[in-house]
C-alpha cells in the first residue's frame, strides 16, 4: 500500500484545525494512518471519499478496549492515540449529529476542562523553565542560545493564549448548559 508523510504541528488550541486537516487529505485520497513527532503524519492511499475525524482528549483511559469499544460501537473507527489525544475517524453520511463525538454538553464540557487542566500545566511548565534558565542569565539572551530564548517565548505565548481560548469556551458551555440552549 502506498503511503505518504507530512511534517506539520499542530498545537493543543488547533485540535479544530487538526481535525479539518485529517478530513481534507482523506478527501483527496489519503486516510490517517499514524502519527510520530519524528516521522509526522503517516497517510496511506485509500479511495477519495468524506470522512469525519474526531480527536477526544483523556489523560488517563481505564480499559482501553472498553473505550474504543464504546465509540465503535457508535459508528466510530478507531485510528491511533498520540500525546493523550485519541484519533477517530466515520465515513461522513449527511446527518448533521454524525459529526461530533460528544452528544451531551455535560461529555463537551468535559473535554474542554481537561484541555484547559493541560494548557495550564504547560503555561506554568513554561514559567518555571523560563525563569531558572532565563532570567537569572540575561546573556543567554545575547548568545547562542537565544533560539532557546525564543522558542520557550513562543511556547508560553502560545500556551497562554490557549489557555484563555478554552477557558472562553468553558465559559460559554457552561453560560448554555445554565440555560439549558445545548442538546
């Protein structure tokens, strides 16, 4: 079987984007086979046709097989799991509650807890990194290490801004599901 990678990253904020990514390369003929950060993306050739991917984020999964088992049994094929992500993907069938995985807002509010628990952690990871490494040696700033300096900025930049992305979200969930406006 043919197969085929692609290098790209995705941050925690861009699961959404993630998702759309998986969906447009299996239109045009390429299904998720796996995913390393060495080796990104694997896809292998299939038949163009309309998938729905779906990525639900656990840290911890108690009985895998009862897991999986559970969102096969809902129509879901599972794919792979990388970094607590768990990939799924169904072929598209025109319904419009085919497309996500959580059909309850108490499931989506969940989800969105558990990721803003995450993008907080690596907020603080970040901080604690940048401030013993950083700030006690201002002249990392101007050496050979300032890509250093520059990718743990662009790491906690991200973080944060993540972080405040999904607390939002939190908010509105939860502003709905007090008004009973979700499912």
């Amino acid at each position: 079987m043919e197969t085929k990678r692609i290098f790209r990253f995705f941050s925690l904020a861009e699961y959404g984007e993630e998702q759309k990514f998986l969906e447009e390369m299996h239109q045009k003929g390429w299904k998720l086979k796996s995913y390393t950060v060495f080796r990104g993306y694997v896809f292998e050739k299939c038949i163009p046709e309309n998938w729905i991917y779906q990525l639900d984020y656990r840290d911890e999964v108690e009985d895998l097989n009862a897991y999986i088992q559970l969102f096969q049994d809902c129509g879901w094929e599972y794919v792979m799991m990388f970094n607590s992500f768990y990939y799924f993907r169904r072929k598209e069938n025109g319904e419009e509650n085919n497309s996500e995985i959580f059909s309850d807002r108490e499931t989506r509010r969940e989800y969105c807890e558990s990721i803003y628990k995450r993008s907080v952690f690596l907020t603080l990871f970040c901080a604690i990194i940048f401030s013993i490494i950083i700030v006690p040696k201002p002249e990392l700033i101007h050496n050979e290490c300032s890509l250093v300096f520059i990718i743990i900025v662009l790491l906690m930049r991200r973080s944060i801004c993540f972080t405040g992305y999904v607390r939002s979200i939190s908010i509105r969930i939860n502003r709905l599901y007090e008004n009973d406006m979700l499912i």
